[in-house]
C-alpha cells in the first residue's frame, strides 16, 4: 500500500524498526495507555487520488456564485499583477519556516526588510514589524501595545466609525486583558473630536484608535486629533487602507504615534477573507514596545551586509508571560506579497489604482444618485467606497444584483446601502450594475 | 546558494515602472480630494521594471532554505513535505475571487469546505465542534483560553484567573494565557520531562481555569499519566487546553479528545501539510467539546450568535485559502493513509535517535514520540557547542535542528525528521551529524567556525540588536 | 570567577547597591553580565517613579535572553543612567562602573537584608 507521501517501503520499515530496538511500529506507541489508543474506524472521506481530489474542489468551486464585486466594507477587490504569484510561487520562499537559520534565509529576511520600508514609507513611520494576521488583530495589538507603553492606565477609545468588525475583535482582546474600552461618538459620518475630547478629559487613557477611512467610506480629516491626544498624555493609532495612503495624508503626517491596518488592499486576491496580512507601524521611542518579528541589518564575519530577526527579547519564546503579545508566525508569504506588489506597481502606479478607483466610484455614485431613489446621507469626501440612504429594500436589493452576477448593495448596520468601486471595474461593469438596480426601481 | 546584495530600492530609477493599468477613463481623481487630506510627499516606492522585480526576488530566493530545498528537521514545527495538489487548489481563481461578505447562497461551496473540514478535524482529533477562523497556532491558543474564560465567567465561576502550564511548555503558552489575561502559573517538570503530578496536585484549586498541555510533551515523551492529570484537573473544576503543536505523531493513533481534553488548536501549517511561507499564513483551528460548543467565537459556520460566544477574534473567517490546502491533504490521506502519519513520524524519529545516540549525549533514553532532544555533543571536552553544530549542518546541505529549546537543558537540539522523509535521507543527515561529532573531536575550530559555505556566515546580532536598523536607508 | 567590589551589598537576584547617605545606586554585579552574554538594551524606570524592595524595576536584554531586574530597597528613583540607552555594552565592559538607577531610600534598614561582599561570592559559589 504505497503512498505519494510517506517514501518507506516495507524492508525500510523492517531495518528502521530493527534499529530502532522495536519489534513493531505498535510497539513505539506501547507508553500510550491502552484505552487512549483509538482503535474505531476514521470517519474520514476514503484516500482519493489527486484526479479525485480535483473533482471534489472543482464541484465546491460549481457550488459558489462568481460575482462581480461591487463591495468592501474591510476587502477590496484590487488587481493583482501577475509576477506576484509567479514570485510567491516560488518554492524556497513558500516551503520555508521563520528565518530561524539566518545563513540560509537571507531571501525571506531580505523581503522582510522590504516589507517593514515600504510600510514605514506609506504610513510615515519609522519602524514595522514583519506583519500582523489581518487588519482588526493589527488594531486590537495597537491597542494593548498602547496599553504596555502608557504606565498606568487600563482603558483605549475606540471611534465608532471604524469597520464593524475592527471594533468587534479590539473588544474581544482588550476585553480579555482587562482594559477597558470606550467609544467615540460618530457626528456627522465621522469621528467627534469633542466627544474624543471629553472622554480625554480623565487622563486615564492609554491609547485612541481613529481610522483613515472609515465604516462610511469617508476620508476623516483628523486635524487637532493627536494634539488633543498627547496633551491627554494618550498614544494615537490610525486604522489605515495603506493603498489610499499613496495619495491620503498619513498617520505620520496626522502625528499619530501607531499605524495599523490591512493590506489585503495591496493587490492581495479577496479569498474568502483570507489569508490578508495585517500591518503594524509605530514610531521609533515605541520600537521596543512593537510585537511581533522585526527585521535588523548587521553585518556578517566577513562584512558583508547580513539580515537578522532582532529586537528578539521583547518576544514570547524569550519573555513567555512577560511578553506584550503572544504572536509568533504571522502572514510573512502575504508580506512577500505585498512587498512585489509595491515594487511593480511603485508610486505612481499606485497613485493610478487610486484615480481608478475614485474615478470609478464617483461615477457610480453619481448614477445611483440620478436614479433619483437614493441620497447622499454624509456630504463628505470618499475614495473608493461610499453609502447612500435609499427607500428600496437593500437586501431585495442585494439578491437581484446577485442573480444578475453582481455583488454590490451592502447594508450597513445604519440600514445605509454601500457600494465600493476598485480599479477593476470597467464602465461597462457599473453601467450594467446601475440598469438593474433602474429595473428593481421599476418594478 | 549564491550571496545576492540588493535591496528593491536600490534597483529604483525615476520614471521606471513595472505595473500594467488600463488609461484613466474618468472625469476625476484623486486631485479632487481637499487638499488637506492628501498626503504632500510622494512615497519613495522602488521605481523598477516587471524583469528587475521577478530577478531581483529571484535572486532572494536563491539564498533561502525550503522543505523542497532539502531536510527540515526543525523541531517542534513539523516540517514535513508540502503537497502541490495542495497549491493548485488553492489557487483556483472561483476560490480567490470570492467576497467574504458574499450572500450565503453564493457561497454554499465555501460553507461546504467549512463543515467538511471541521467534520474531518472532529473526527481525527474526537473534539465535537471546530472554529476554522485563527489564523495560527498562538491565536488558536489565544481563542481555546478565550473560550476557557468565558465558560468559567458565564458559570459566574469569576475567580478562576489561573492557568497551569508546564515550565517546558513552548513561550507562546504563557505568553498566550497573559494576552488573555490569566495568570501563569507553572507547573515541575520530572527529570524526564514529563508533568511532575505530586506537584500539580499541590496547584490545583477553585482559582484554576485550566492546564495547557502538549502530548507528546516538548521533549517528544508521551504523558503516561494524562489520565490521572485529566481526571485531577476536572475534578478541581479546571479545563484541559492541548496545545496541537506536537500532534503529528498522534496522526492516525490518538485523538486528544478521548484523553480528556477540553479544547485543542491544530496547527494546520504543521500536521495538515500547509506551507510555512518563511512564518505564515498558517492556520490554528480550535476544537471544543461538546459543552463548550456555544462559547467558540464569531463569526460563525452555523450562522448563530450564541450569547455565551467568546468574541469575535478575526475579520473574517481565517484564512480559508490554507483551510482548502489542508482539506486537500486530508482527502489524499483519507481514512486508510492517516493510520500510518503518526507512526511513520514516530518511526523516523526513533531511527535518529537510535543511530545518533552514542555521538550525542541523549538525557532522556526512552522511545520517543514525533521528535527528540540531545543535550549537545556526547564528548564535551571539545568547546563545540549546539550552536556550532547546527551551523556545520548548514555547510552540508542541512536545515538546523531546533536550538537551545527546551530549555531543560543548557545545549539542546531537538530534531523533527517527520514522515515524508525517506530512510536513505535520514542516513545522509545520520552521517553528516556523525561526521561533525567526529570533526568536532578533531578540529573543532572548523566546526566553531562553520558555516563555511553559506551565502553569509554568523551575522552579528548583537550589533543589530543594539543599533537597529529596521528600514532602508535612502 | 566574577569580580565584586568590597564596600558594596549585594542582592541574590544578582544586583548590586552602592550607598551614600539616604542615596543607594543599584547596578548588575560581573556575574549577572556574565550570565546574560552581551547585552543590547537596558530597559529603565522613570525618574520619580517608586520602586519596592523585591519588585521588578526595569530589564536587561541580551539577543537570546531577558532578565528583569529587581529594587533590591525601596524608595523613589532620583536619577536613571542615561548613557546606558544608546551604550548598553557599557554593562558588559565594567558592570561596577556603570550603575543603572539611583534610589532615595524610604527605608535604609532593608540593607540589612542584603549580602556583603564576602557573603555574595560564597553566593555566588553555589549558584554554579
């Protein structure tokens, strides 16, 4: 019964049992308490040969609906060049472990290094680390790294206008460790500054966080946010869409002191949500404070220059309960992606997937709204995603458009209708969209 | 491997571009956007052509060491073969391009990978119910202690702030419980490495949430007495977390869930054959018991909201393009294959220890499970230390072994050879550690000074750790 | 064999203070940097920040290992040696000369707790 595999043929077994001093491979498990060992029928699927294998995926795959995707809320549906997956691809970065061995991992290192100066380069900080899993973690690790710098004080806002899932994972985590958090208020589609203020106003927070854009789609203009923040004695992080940020201001620039968010916006296909990869960014006094794998250079017994895994002392294989997080591998291949990503596409490429997406959505925007059944609810600037208040039944809405092949139409929690627009999509794409949301307005 | 030593930026000229983007179409832009909000510099991106950037990660791929490069016996991380049919099916484009905010109804292939897959992980581990939605083993370990917390506290069980955990437990463990903000405390090893029972039973109390446990423990030693510990454990009121690192050699043969544990991640980049990638995506799934079922976190396969859910953990539900590598796996397997994993990895190991043992010094000789632990070299009198070892390996085409973990021992070298290996393999690596114990005796300075052959040789850390330089200087 | 310094107290966690008037300066002793290998951060508290007698006050790291450090008396710390942020190597070159933070002490009688010189190489013998 021989198995792609497992290599051992049965007079392997027999010298290696032999050398072993067993006479069976049952014997090798005789230290397991007899009624440990499971001695019933796997009820598993029988052995398929890859052929087989093929056809259970390819009719998993005929199970799902491909739509056109006219959605975001937290996943975008950017494109992807093709040398990135040629790269990823690639058997020595995908096969390896964490750069444990750095002689033999100066590839993965390297790109690393990459990765941690391309995301210090969009956010306007000056230290990464090597990745987070996703955004809402990335938020929830500034949030306890905030915790862990400021001495004293338990307790982080939060803005309300942060993606609903972001807020919902910072309160798991930081509900777990015992800091308290508090909302800030949302006036007018974005957040309050004089409700930030007020909950400043005890000098017991730690840490704020505020998004770029936010739930909305809206571009938050965070002018007078980090003053109000650090007179508070407080650290701020801004929640970030690091494609926008080719083009928006950046944390650094808004004088945030921890940058964070998800960069599946780099070109990282949508997946079901995942794998992404989370960014985490802060500046250099918080270096030390920042979790997770970080990248050094350093030279080498001959000079040469070297990458190295450092800053390793903050991290829980050394420091295990003292440690401020207990992250160890992360989403380093999606890294690798985004990093390829950015250097194909460089600064003005990534400027261009910008324009195409504002462009995009504006147009979009403008058609709903000339339908005359919707309307603008906040009057403020957006880039590529966007909701309006609407009569028609948003998720009636939302099944034509998916059985017209489309999924768009999103309902908040507000009861709002979001719409998101990426480079991808054509004019042909959102003028078919708007023609069936016109036929549903007939109906 | 050959020394390579550009960075992207480095290759960067103005006005170069390696992207492909049809021609604006629209009457706006970004330009439209108060300039207030937008950023005043340009980011210095690297400026380069599609040819520099697939040569220039070409190149780094050349310095780097993979499962297909060579043997792994990394140990602790299962470094065992990554199939390709499992790459090929993640890579299908209808899984890649779905939304994970999709209607139910447009994604019923997806709900089915879910349910399949956590039947398959139920069956093989005797857990009742799994979450697919950690992304890694440390956040499996994270939500399992969630789900503990929350069953005490939704008992109003409030004290129970403690949770025991071996002193020769893997970091992530107390790292973990602190994250979670349970209060570490921990329990003696015996000299074997096993739990030192006498002692736990002087821990437990109404303030114990749980015990994490690895099964086989770190040094590959099966626990004997899990029965009792399970039984000990429960009877205090406490729950038993198993920590999946070290599942792999009880593939096929024991399942954690008959021994008595409560929750349980997988390491689905370990024991299910999904690619490391140089540190993720991986995946850590976590099973539950039965009465725990409500507490595992959002969002959910079944769609429910129970309101003793632990929380919400990720944005969405993990990384479900690992989660098909690893239902491919099982399928491969199926119920026939699986019965010889564990037990093939358990062969291997034993094969290595066995025929290495006279050259280094094995502290514990008894059968050992998925991976053992050498204490350094048998003769010691020749100043090489585990360190050199491992850095001679390299010079032969070998990745390390673990290094200095346990922490048990002053020189450890944990070694995982993992059953995709062959037997002329583990001869070929069986030989060079020979060799290198024979050098060591003979002239240790080449040992103490390997590797010799690598594309760079013992970068100073110290340096880099006390002058950090983490981001390309322009 | 580690060096220690006559007049100084020593504490088992391995520190050092050195007293004058109400004034203890509190640094690691040869073993500790010895034990800890080359050192790549000090990790120190804040000037006013109190300390306690027992209670961890700050850190030292190394590449592969942390080690916390423990107020070997308590008091409010008066000053922080802030050479050692960018120079932390300056432990591992003469761990006597180089003190790491200075404490007003709010209770002197808790010297007697620790060891003197001979006692902390006696001390240290059996550590080994």
């Amino acid at each position: 019964m021989a198995f792609a595999y497992f290599p051992h043929t049965p007079d392997d077994i027999r010298q290696m049992l032999q050398r072993s001093g067993v006479s069976s491979i049952e014997e090798l498990y005789s230290d397991v308490p007899e009624k440990f060992r499971f001695k019933g029928e796997y009820d598993l699927p029988d052995a398929m040969s890859e052929e087989e294998v093929r056809r259970y995926f390819t009719h998993l795959d005929s199970l799902n609906t491909r739509l056109t995707v006219f959605c975001g809320a937290g996943a975008y549906d950017h494109y992807s060049p093709a040398a990135v997956k040629y790269i990823i691809s690639r058997s020595e970065f995908l096969t390896a472990y964490t750069p444990y061995q750095a002689e033999i991992s100066q590839g993965t290192l390297r790109y690393i290094f990459e990765f941690q100066s391309m995301v210090c380069e969009l956010t306007g900080m000056d230290c990464a680390n090597a990745s987070m899993y996703d955004g809402p973690t990335s938020a929830a690790e500034a949030m306890l790294m905030s915790v862990a710098s400021v001495r004293k004080r338990r307790k982080v806002l939060i803005s309300s206008s942060l993606l609903p899932n972001v807020i919902d994972v910072v309160r798991t985590y930081t509900g777990y460790h015992g800091v308290q958090t508090d909302t800030i208020e949302i006036s007018d589609g974005v957040t309050s500054l004089e409700d930030l203020k007020r909950k400043l106003s005890g000098n017991d927070v730690a840490g704020v966080l505020v998004p770029g854009i936010n739930r909305y789609g809206i571009i938050e203009d965070l002018e007078g946010f980090a003053d109000a923040v650090h007179s508070a004695g407080a650290l701020m992080a801004v929640y970030s869409d690091p494609s926008s940020l080719a083009v928006l201001k950046t944390p650094g620039e808004w004088g945030a002191d921890i940058a964070c968010g998800d960069g599946q916006t780099l070109g990282i296909p949508l997946c079901f949500g995942g794998p992404y990869v989370g960014f985490l960014a802060c500046r250099k006094d918080l270096m030390r404070k920042l979790p997770g794998r970080i990248v050094g250079a350093t030279e080498d017994l001959d000079g040469k220059r070297s990458f190295v895994l450092t800053l390793q002392a903050r991290e829980q294989h050394i420091r295990r309960e003292k440690a401020t997080s207990n992250i160890c591998s992360n989403q380093s291949l999606m890294a690798l992606y985004v990093t390829v990503y950015l250097s194909l596409m460089g600064p003005e490429g990534l400027k261009k997937v910008n324009d195409l997406s504002y462009g995009g959505a504006h147009y979009l925007h403008r058609k709903l709204l000339e339908t005359g059944k919707f309307s603008v609810v906040f009057d403020k600037p957006f880039l590529k995603e966007f909701v309006l208040a609407t009569d028609i039944d948003v998720p009636y809405l939302q099944k034509v458009l998916a059985d017209a092949g489309f999924f768009g139409a999103l309902q908040t929690e507000e009861g709002y209708v979001s719409f998101c627009v990426t480079e991808r999509r054509t004019r042909e794409e959102i003028d078919a969209l708007v023609a069936v949301v016109n036929d549903v307005i007939q109906k | 491997m050959k020394y390579y030593d550009k960075l992207i930026f480095e290759l960067s000229k103005e006005g170069r571009c390696g992207y492909s983007l049809p021609d604006n179409m629209w009457e706006e832009n970004t330009g439209s956007i108060p300039s207030g909000l937008r950023r005043t510099s340009v980011p210095r991106l690297p400026q380069v052509s599609e040819v520099d950037v697939v040569r220039h990660y070409t190149n780094l791929s050349d310095m780097n060491f993979g499962v297909d490069t060579g043997f792994y016996p990394l140990g602790s991380c299962t470094m065992k073969y990554n199939p390709k049919i499992n790459e090929e099916i993640a890579g299908t484009a209808g899984f890649q391009g779905i939304h994970p905010l999709q209607p139910r109804s447009t994604v019923q292939g997806v709900m089915k990978l879910y349910n399949d897959l956590s039947a398959s992980l139920s069956a093989i581990t005797g857990m009742a119910a799994f979450t697919l939605n950690p992304f890694a083993g440390a956040h499996g370990e994270l939500t399992g202690l969630m789900i503990m917390r929350r069953y005490h506290i939704c008992r109003g069980d409030l004290k129970r702030t403690r949770v025991i955990v071996p002193d020769s437990a893997h970091g992530t463990n107390p790292a973990s419980a602190t994250v979670c903000g349970l209060e570490v405390v921990q329990v003696n090893s015996l000299p074997d490495g096993t739990i030192d029972v006498d002692h736990l039973k002087t821990l437990l109390d109404d303030t114990v949430a749980g015990i994490m446990m690895t099964n086989p423990n770190t040094l590959g030693l099966f626990e004997t007495r899990i029965g009792e510990i399970a039984d000990l454990v429960h009877g205090c009121g406490g729950l038993l977390y198993y920590d999946g690192a070290n599942m792999n050699p009880l593939l096929g043969v024991v399942r954690p869930g008959d021994m008595g544990f409560d929750i349980m991640h997988l390491n689905l980049h370990k024991t299910f054959s999904t690619p490391h990638g140089g540190g993720g995506p991986g995946a850590g799934p976590v099973g539950v018991a039965e009465r725990l079922r409500q507490y595992l976190p959002l969002p959910r396969m079944d769609g429910e909201e129970p309101e003793e859910n632990a929380g919400r953990i990720s944005g969405f539900m993990g990384n479900f393009g690992v989660l098909l590598k690893a239902y491919a796996y099982i399928l491969m397997l199926g119920r026939q294959n699986i019965r010889m994993a564990g037990p093939l990895a358990t062969l291997n190991a034993n094969y290595v220890k066995e025929s290495l043992k006279d050259c280094y010094m094995l502290p514990v000789p008894s059968v050992c499970k998925h991976e053992f632990v050498f204490d350094g070299l048998a003769d010691q009198s020749t100043g090489v230390t585990t360190l050199d070892v491992a850095k001679r390996l390299l010079d032969y085409g070998f990745h390390a072994p673990t290094v200095y973990f346990p922490l048990l021992f002053h020189q450890s070298i944990m070694i995982e050879p993992t059953e995709t290996e062959s037997k002329e393999t583990l001869d070929a690596f069986i030989d060079v550690m020979r060799k290198i114990a024979g050098e060591a005796a003979e002239d240790p300075d080449l040992v103490k000074s390997a590797p010799h052959n690598t594309p760079v040789r013992r970068p100073d850390e110290t340096a880099a750790a006390r002058h950090p330089v983490i981001r390309f200087q322009y | 064999m580690s060096k220690t310094v006559a007049g100084l107290r020593y504490s088992e966690s391995h520190e050092w203070v050195g007293i004058d008037g109400n004034i203890a300066t509190i640094g690691i002793t040869d073993y500790a940097q010895h034990a800890l290998g080359n050192l790549s951060y000090v990790d120190m508290p804040e000037t006013d920040d109190e300390v306690t007698k027992g209670e961890e006050f700050g850190a030292v790291e190394s590449v592969k290992a942390a080690s916390d450090l423990y107020s070997p008396v308590s008091g409010k710390v008066v000053e922080i040696n802030t050479e050692l942020e960018d120079a932390p190597e300056r432990l591992n070159v003469d761990p006597y000369a180089n003190w790491i933070i200075k404490v007003e002490m709010s209770d002197p009688s808790e010297l007697e707790d620790l060891m003197d010189e001979a006692a902390y190489i006696a001390f240290c013998e059996k550590e080994k």
